[in-house]
C-alpha cells in the first residue's frame, strides 16, 4: 500500500525545508512538486540517498559518543518539533494525522531497537530531524533495521543506505496496520513527539507484533477504500491500489456475474487439478453412489448428474455397478480399479481349482432313500454284511453316520443314515454331499408318499437315482408295477426305455445287492467323480455328537484333498485341531483321503450335521472367521425372511433373484394335486417357471417344509393343514405354507403375487384347537361335542374347523358353547367343555376342533 509522504513532511523530517526538497527532486524530475505533493518511493530514495551521502557519518565513536546528549540538549532539540507540529497541525488532513500517531506507534517499537543505534543517524546536531527520519525508516523497514544495528561492531556507516531498497519493498500497509493495532494504547501526540530514548525504553511492553502473518486483510481492504476513494482523481498507483480480492472486477457493477465466475473458476481449476493429477479409486463390485461420489471426491449430485447423462437414474442411496462407476469416474478424470475385498475365507481358505492333472478318481457317496418299511435299513445292513462277510479285515463296521464297502476292486461311501431327512437337512445347509441316491421301494407295496418325497428330494438336488426294487424273494413282489408307478414321476426303467436303473434285489436273500453296487460304481463312472488328494481337506460333516470324556464327536466326509491328523479344521462355527481320527471300521487313522468317511475328535464345539469343513493353516484366523460366522448366524436368525414367500415373490422376481418359482402341493385327494399342479404350471411368464417340485396327498408334514426350505420353494395346501412339527419348523425356517379351500382362490393368489399385485385383505388368526373327546347325540338339541381344549382357547364367535388326520372335514362356526349346561364366552386350554356346530354333524372321537377368525390387516 502507498502510505502518503508527502514533501512537506520529508522536509519537517529531515528538518530541512520545503523548498530544498522541492529543489532536489526538480533536479531529478520534470514535474514540479508541492509541497504537499506526497512522493514516490522512487523521489523518496532519491531524496534519502541524497541526504545520507550529505550527511554520511565518518567516525562512527564520535558518533555514538552524542548518545549521551544532556538532557537539556534533548529538551531543545524537541522544542522545535513541538513549535512545528503546532504550526502545521492546522493545515494536516485527517490522514496526516494517523500518520503522526503512526509515527508515535512506531516510536514504541524501539524496543527492538538498542538505544546505540539510534544514534546511528549521522548528523548529531540535527538529532531531532535524524531521529524522526530515523525511525521513519526503522518502521518501513521493520524488522531488517533492527537485525542490523543488533550488529553495531560491523559499523557500517551505510547502513541506512541498506535499508532503503527494503523499505521501498515492504509492503506498506504494514506500518498502517500496525497503526490501527497499536492506537488505542498509543498516547497523545504531543507526549509521543517528545518521548526520549530512555521512554522509548520504558515503553517497551506496548510493541505490539505486527508481522504479516497477523494481517487482518479485510481491514486493510476497508481502510484501503477509504484512501482509494479520497485519491480517486489521481491516475496513478495503479498497482498499488491492487487489493488482495478481485475487487476490481467487482466494481466494475455486475456483483453477481463476477461471483459466479469466481465459482466456475474454481470448479475449473479443481477439475483442472483433478485432470492433471489424476487420481486413481478403488470400486467394489457394487457401490452407493454417495459412497462413489465421496470416493472420486466430488459431490454426490454431481455423479448423479453424469449418471443421468449416462441414462442411468440413481438416488444417493442406490448401488450402482463397477461398470457404470467407471463410466462416471472418467468423466471425472479418475481412474477405477477393482476393489477386491478378501475376505478371512479368502485367506485361509484354499478355494483354488484343482488342475485336471491331479485330480484321480474318487469313491461315489451314495445315500438310500424310500418309503418306510420298504427295507432301506435292511439293504443298507445287508450291503454292510455282505461286504464283511466277503473277508475284508477289520471286522463289523462301526456306526458312525457313513461307511465305506469294497465293490470288486472299487469302494463306495454309504452314508448310514436312511431316509431322506438327513440328507435334505443337509442340503438345507448347503452340503452337496451325495453323489447317487439309492430308491428303495418294495416290491410288493408299491409307490407310497415318501417314496415320491424321495424322489423329489433327489431331483431337487440333482443326484442320479439308481431305484432298487426290494423283497424280490416276496411272492406278491411285481417289479413291472413299480416300474410303472416310476413313469409317473419321470423316472422311466433302463428296461422300458429309459435311463433310469432299477435293480430287483432282496435284502433277506442279498439276491441283486452286487448288482445294486455294481450298478453304482457304473453310474460313479458315468459321473467322473474325481478329486485332488494333494491338497488341504474340505468335506462336510454328516453327523456329530458330544461325548462326556471325549469331548465333541464329528463323523465328517473328505469330499476333496486330504485330511490329517494335527490339522486346524474349521467347521461352520467352530474351529478346532485334529486330534484323533477313526474310520468306519473303529481304527485310528493318520489321514483320510477323498470321500472318506471319518469320526474324529479335537474340535472346540459340537458342529451340526451338514456344514461344511475346511483345513486352514491360520488358527488365528480361523477363530477370527468362527467369530463373524457366528455373528453373521445371529443376524440370520434375527432376519431370516430371506425365503421366498407370496409377499416378496415379486420383488425377488424384479430384482432376478427369482427365476422359478418352486411349489410343494399338498391336498386332500390326488386329483386335486393334479389340478393345482395343472393350473399353476401354467402360470409360468417370460419371468419366472413355475415349477411343483413335490405333490402329495395329506396333510402338510416336517419333510415337506425340509423339502421347501431346502429348495426355496412354497408350500400350497388345499383342504389340508399342516400338522404341529411341519408349523413349527415353517415358523422356524421362513418357510411360505398358504392353505387354500378353493383352487381358484390359490391360482388367483399366485397369478397376483407374481404380477406384484398380491394384497390379502384378510388373514386367518388361530385361536386355539380342541379335541374330540366323546360325540353325544341328545335329541333337540343335536350334536354335542364333548372337547379338551388343547391349546389357546375357543371362544363364542369363533369359526372352526374340524381336522381329522390333517384332511379339513368341515369349516363351520360355533353354535354354542358350553361349560357344565352354562354358556360361557369362551373356555381356556386345560379346560374340557361341550362344543355344538352350526352345520357340521358328522363328528369323530380324535377329531380335531381348530378355532380361528379372520383378521383384516394392512399390507406395512
Ligand atoms: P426301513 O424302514 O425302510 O429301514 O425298512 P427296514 O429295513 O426296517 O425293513 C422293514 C421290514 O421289511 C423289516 O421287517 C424287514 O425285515 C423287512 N424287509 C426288508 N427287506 C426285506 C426283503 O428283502 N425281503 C423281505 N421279505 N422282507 C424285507
């Protein structure tokens, strides 16, 4: 900033006059000055340099011996400068006089200044006018002065002279801010004019540290229009009038438009800094797009913005795909790269593929399935002894939920378990264990409900069925009636024409069981059943138990690599070492290899039947990845609606999660079984198949739900209803059951669930369920239901619905109700009372009484 210093205070200064300033500069300059012209820096160094080489001290003792000036020498020499700031106090401006109390600032600022130095002027006999024109200097110059005359020894009679170029730099605002800083606690004028050297002294504590740093520019910029305008006639000092904000474009009268440029030009110099640095981000396969946007390090409108571009419409809170992220980040000049999370799985899990060169052949894991009766057990004891018998060493197997049996020179696992529970139970889990599933059907009964359970099991979870045909030794035994039976579900005989085998054999007579095996070594072929034994084990476990001296039990199935002693396993959600294992045959083994049944011991917690186990090689880890399994099973449990149910059918359709919507039916009679499985296959659309993985007669039962919640299907059942397990376990699972009267209504249902249009008005409310105890006919008044209540309560206005070995017989409605020939509102489980029925006559003793009433509701 210019301050104003203008020839007549140079002169008063230099304590010379006007006219010889005046003089000076018309010898240097063209224009005559005034004497209040205020000067140039570059008049002033002339006048400056001019009077220090008049005035140049040449023996700097001499000099400093003045210091010690009598004190009455001080009083004369500031009596002149009274006189004159009296005179000229009339003709100052407002301005001129900040300056003075600058000047009277700037004299406390000697505190930094050594009392020698200020004898450093050179004329002694112009002490008044050196010493202001001293401290003139001291001030512009700031702190260079005060480095140099702390080095008096250099006696440098030019020091002065040094200093000039400097002060000319200095910028000069800072004197005027430290002007306004110091004001308040500066003193009156005339005391400041007369402060002598030791007052400076005394002052010190005042200085007040003005370094740029400190600057508070708006006050600067506010003071600078105050001079800017009183100069605004002068064309000159142009640069000096710059201020630090553009405020010129300001004035120049669109405030607004200069603001918004302002704000464009600072987007383009971040884009401009963002394109010549281009930054480099990490994405996931999915993103939100305010995590993006926070990530490029832009806003979030602005990659909403771009995504529109693109055409894609996203709110902050949706996930865009890595794809479009990289779309978006190259519009911001920033480059993508995968964000690969690994996960502790990934770490201590070898996942890798295996090379086909070290894959050999493994045993096949077969499991028996069928209807009960039909002789699984037996078969499966029969293969056991047969292959006992047959000499191999190490005597009766042992049970431990899987064994193995030689085949000719080839072996087979049979997982010990018959029926097909443990093995849906498995597959719920996400164990795919078996490889061939053996149906068992007698050959003098025919195909019953669970054989048709089993088969849908193993359609369901793509295993090769191989059908034995039991009790051949029987009379009554016609395997061609099975045979046909089978056409019904798909499975068609090698023998009619089909791919299906089936194997006459007979448990008792061990007639066609080496058949059976053969068969399955033969379909073990046709699979290729193949793994690496070079590698660390992964399998699943089958069954486990905890025992009291050993601790939890596992019997587990190497599906790939090879199992030792000493190794960390970790199944589900525990973790643990390998201490012993045993084999089917109750011997202590080193190591299993593929498909190898094994029982061992070492593990922290009990695993359940069906996870899944790996070898790891980091225990450490391996807690770490029980711990957030265990977590993640806690959430699971808490929001288990994963399921697919009418009410999110559509919306997983939407997304494309659902592709085929699976059905179990469950109805009173075959035909309607039929009926409904008809009717909705054919709502099958471009979107998703309608596909009735199981239909059977009767009630709604636990493997049903097993079937449904491994499969991820829904349960329909028409006239039918669930009994109390398959209720329970539904509730457990998540599983979707809709009991229907009328196909219609389950059609009608489904066709709407699947357009999204799905909103049950109604919803059935159990109340509670009574049994038949005793039927009594007492004329007039009809028929008495003689009940226990079983659960919940039956009240008054309830409906009922009588349920006799889960068929629905009737629905109908509570006539009266009553305990002891009184009528009551409503009798409480525990509680026996006599039931009469609006309609409904035709009651059974064991019969059972659900009450229930319809709830209107609304869809949250
Ligand atoms: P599971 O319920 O399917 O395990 O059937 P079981 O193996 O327990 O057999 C049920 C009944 O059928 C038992 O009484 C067996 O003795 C009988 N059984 C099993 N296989 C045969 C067979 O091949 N021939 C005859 N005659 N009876 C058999």
């Amino acid at each position: 900033m210019m301050m104003k210093y203008r020839v007549r205070e140079v002169a008063k200064d230099l304590g010379i006059s006007n006219k010889e300033v005046i003089d000076l500069l018309a010898q240097y300059f063209p224009e005559p000055k005034k004497y209040m012209t205020a000067l140039e820096s570059e008049e002033l160094n002339i006048i400056f340099e001019h009077f220090t080489q008049k005035n140049n001290q040449k023996d700097f003792n001499a000099y400093f011996a003045q210091k010690d000036l009598p004190k009455e020498d001080a009083k004369k020499t500031e009596q002149p400068i009274e006189e004159q700031q009296a005179k000229s106090a009339k003709a100052e401006t407002p301005v001129v006089k900040e300056q003075k109390v600058e000047k009277a600032a700037e004299q406390t600022d000697k505190k930094e200044v050594p009392a020698a130095t200020k004898q450093q002027a050179p004329q002694p006999q112009n002490q008044n006018m050196k010493n202001e024109a001293d401290k003139k200097l001291q001030a512009e110059s700031k702190k260079e002065v005060p480095v140099k005359i702390e080095k008096p020894e250099a006696k440098e009679v030019k020091a002065n002279v040094d200093t000039r170029p400097k002060k000319d730099q200095k910028p000069k605002h800072a004197p005027r801010e430290q002007t306004q800083t110091v004001r308040p606690n500066a003193a009156p004028i005339t005391e400041k004019v007369s402060v002598t050297t030791e007052q400076v002294q005394k002052s010190e504590r005042r200085v007040v540290d003005t370094r740029q740093s400190n600057v508070n520019i708006d006050k600067y910029n506010e003071k600078y229009d105050q001079l800017a305008d009183q100069k605004v006639n002068k064309p000159d000092h142009t640069v000096t009038k710059q201020k630090f904000t553009n405020r010129n474009s300001q004035r120049r009268g669109n405030q607004r438009r200069g603001r918004r440029e302002t704000e464009s030009e600072r987007l383009n110099r971040i884009a401009m800094e963002r394109k010549a640095k281009q930054i480099t981000i990490e994405v996931p396969e999915e993103i939100t797009v305010g995590e993006f946007a926070l990530r490029l390090k832009v806003t979030a409108a602005e990659v909403i913005k771009k995504l529109m571009g693109l055409g894609v419409f996203a709110s902050i809170n949706d996930a865009i795909d890595f794809d479009t992220a990289t779309l978006v980040a190259e519009e911001f000049h920033a480059k993508v790269e995968k964000e690969v999370i690994v996960t502790i799985e990934d770490r201590i899990i070898d996942d890798s593929e295996d090379d086909d060169s070290n894959l050999v052949t493994r045993a096949p894991i077969v499991v028996v399935m069928g209807h009960v009766d039909h002789g699984k057990t037996s078969i499966l004891d029969a293969i056991r002894h047969a292959n006992v018998t047959s000499g191999e060493a190490g005597g009766i197997t042992q049970h431990i939920g899987a064994y193995r049996v030689k085949a000719g020179d080839r072996d087979i696992t049979f997982l010990d378990t018959p029926g097909h529970a443990a093995f849906t139970t498995m597959r719920a889990r996400g164990a795919q264990v078996t490889d061939i599933a053996v149906l068992v059907v007698a050959a003098d009964d025919g195909i019953m409900p669970q054989t048709i359970e089993a088969i849908n099991h193993a359609k369901a979870a793509g295993v090769s069925i191989i059908v034995a045909i039991n009790k051949m030794d029987k009379p009554s035994a016609n395997p061609e009636r099975i045979k046909e039976q089978l056409t019904q579900y798909e499975l068609i005989a090698e023998d009619w024409g089909g791919d299906t085998p089936c194997i006459p054999v007979s448990a008792h007579t061990k007639e066609g069981i080496d058949d059976l095996l053969e068969m399955i070594t033969l379909i073990a072929d046709m699979k290729e059943l193949k793994a690496n034994p070079d590698r660390a084990a992964k399998g699943t476990v089958v069954e486990a138990r905890l025992d009291k001296s050993l601790g939890p039990i596992a019997t587990v199935i190497v599906q790939n690599g090879t199992l030792r002693i000493g190794d960390i396993l970790v199944a589900g959600t525990t973790v643990g070492r390998v201490r012993v294992m045993k084999n089917d045959k109750g011997e202590r083994v080193q190591e299993a290899g593929p498909s190898v049944p094994v029982e061992l011991t070492g593990l922290g917690e009990v695993p359940t039947g069906g996870d899944v186990f790996n070898v790891v090689t980091d225990e450490r880890l391996a807690r770490e990845l029980v711990e957030q399994r265990q977590t993640v099973q806690k959430e699971e449990h808490f929001n288990a609606q994963t399921k697919v149910t009418l009410d999110n059918l559509f919306d997983q359709m939407k997304i494309g999660e659902m592709k085929e919507l699976k059905i179990i039916v469950k109805a009173d009679v075959q035909g309607s079984v039929e009926a409904v499985r008809q009717s909705l296959e054919k709502l099958t659309n471009e979107e998703v198949r309608v596909n009735i993985i199981h239909g059977a007669v009767g009630a709604v039962n636990e493997s049903d739900v097993m079937l449904a919640n491994a499969s991820n299907a829904i349960i329909v059942g028409f006239n039918v209803r669930p009994d109390a397990v398959a209720e329970d376990n539904a509730k457990r699972d998540g599983v979707d059951m809709r009991m229907y009267r009328i196909i219609y209504d389950c059609i009608e249902e489904i066709e709407s669930a699947m357009k999204g249009m799905l909103a049950p008005k109604f919803r059935e409310v159990a109340l509670g369920k009574a049994e038949c105890r005793e039927v009594y006919k007492i004329s007039n008044v009809g028929v008495v239901i003689g009940s226990y209540i079983l659960s919940g309560k039956i009240p008054r206005h309830a409906q009922i619905r009588v349920v006799r070995d889960g068929i629905i017989v009737a629905d109908d409605k509570v006539a009266s109700l009553r305990r002891f020939k009184d009528d009551v509102k409503e009798v409480a489980e525990g509680y026996e009372c006599g039931i009469c029925l609006e309609k409904f006559s035709d009651i059974k003793t064991g019969d059972i009484l659900e009450a229930y009433e319809m709830q209107e509701y609304r869809e949250s």
